[in-house]
C-alpha cells in the first residue's frame, strides 16, 4: 500500500502510528508543515523502512516563513522527498498571497536543480502553482487533493505531473470527476490523515485501501491489482526523477 502524503505527525501518538502503518505494510510519506518539524522527526523514523519523511513549508504557515526558509535549504540534501508545500490563495491563506509565492519560487528552483518527490498544496491556487513548476521546469510532481479547474488538471497533465487521491475524494461529485479525468498511470494513493476523516473518526495510513477499493471498481480491475498499478505508478515516478531504477 501507498500512502503518498500524511501528516504522521499530527496524530496524538505519531511513533505508535508510523510503528503500525509499517507493520501493515505501508509505505508512507510522511509530510510536515515546517522544516523545524521535519528536522524533530528525523530520528524517530530514520529506522523504519517504509516511512519517508517529507521536508515541509506549508503555505499556510506562511507567517514562519522567513525564519524557516533557511532551514528549508540547509535541510534539503538530508531527503528524497518534499511537502508539503506549495499555494494557498483561498481565504484562508490570500492575505500571505506574496509570502507564499517567494517561498515557493524558491523551493521550485531547488527541487528543479535537484528533483525530488514533491507533494504539492494548491488549493485555489492550481495555476500559480503549475505556472511556477513550468517556470523552473520542474520535471514532475505530485498535486496533492487536487480540487481546481478542470482545464488547469489538463494541463498539468500533459505537462507530465502525478495526483494523489484520498477517501474524502471519493465521496464527493466533484473529486468524483477530478479522478475519473486523470489517466490511470498518473494516479497515487493518499490519506491526507489525520485530516481526512472516516465518518468522524481520523483517516489513517491504511486506509488507503479505500481508494484502492474505488479505484477498482472505476478500472474494473480486481483490488489487487489496483494495488499492484498503483505501486507501478508510483516507481515510474522515482524513475523518471532518477531516484530508483525500475524493478
């Protein structure tokens, strides 16, 4: 199973939760908001196999930016893997509208001169994210919850880009059409845990199955097999960003 982006970190028992989700035989990338949060976590999964943690500048904690971004470079050759970062123009996020572009350009660069797995926050944003992963030609990433306009997933599909998938995607008209409109090689599996919820009860990395279950109805394909396509996916994507060969 894959769970390509999960904040691990936001449960009340993280350790206990990566334990598990490696038992169950998850591969998780755990994201973080803040590279401080990154670099507190480091020790606590550098010995479990299937957790990867993410190097994080979320854009709504745009506010700790500047006294984060230093530590966002100095931290960047310790992982493999980036997030969660990105855009957020919604109202939530708008007033630091400036801040976040800065910051953003900035990891667009970085990743761009040495690609990484990135997992990408755009919501209300999609364009000003694609526009700037053009810009620096950034070869490929992944949107994460995507929920933008139609054409603007077009184009950040022919440009070449992945999208992970959560269960509260799958239960909602609009993430319905999102998921059915991306090509079956591009997909990922997701929880966006502890945020997503099932029913009132936080996603955890396992439940991944969920998406697996949906997504093989929609390919009509057994779940195994779903499993199986998007694991492929999945190192095609460290493939094509020269992190690991095919096997």
């Amino acid at each position: 199973m894959l769970d390509s982006h999960c904040h691990l970190d936001r449960y009340p028992n993280p350790a206990q939760m990566a334990s598990e989700a490696t038992d169950r035989g998850v591969f998780t990338i755990a994201v973080t908001n803040l590279p401080s949060h990154f670099k507190a976590g480091l020790l606590h999964v550098r010995d479990l196999p299937r957790i990867r943690l993410g190097l994080g500048l979320h854009p709504l904690a745009a506010n700790e930016h500047v006294r984060e971004l230093e530590l966002f470079q100095k931290s960047l050759h310790l992982t493999s893997f980036v997030g969660e970062v990105g855009l957020d123009f919604s109202r939530e996020g708008k007033e630091t509208r400036d801040i976040q572009l800065a910051s953003f350009r900035i990891i667009a660069e970085s990743v761009a001169r040495a690609p990484k797995v990135v997992s990408l926050h755009s919501r209300s944003a999609e364009s000003a994210v694609l526009d700037t992963l053009i810009e620096f030609k950034v070869p490929i990433a992944i949107f994460h919850w995507y929920s933008g306009p139609l054409g603007v997933l077009d184009e950040a599909i022919s440009q070449g880009h992945f999208f992970s998938v959560n269960p509260a995607m799958i239960i909602s008209e609009k993430g319905k059409k999102i998921v059915a409109r991306i090509p079956a090689d591009r997909l990922l599996t997701e929880t966006d845990g502890p945020y997503v919820k099932i029913g009132r009860v936080p996603a955890k990395p396992w439940d991944v199955t969920l998406v697996e279950n949906y997504l093989s109805r929609i390919w009509a394909i057994q779940p195994e097999e779903a499993r199986s396509r998007i694991w492929r996916n999945f190192r095609q994507m460290l493939h094509r960003l020269g992190l690991v060969k095919v096997t």
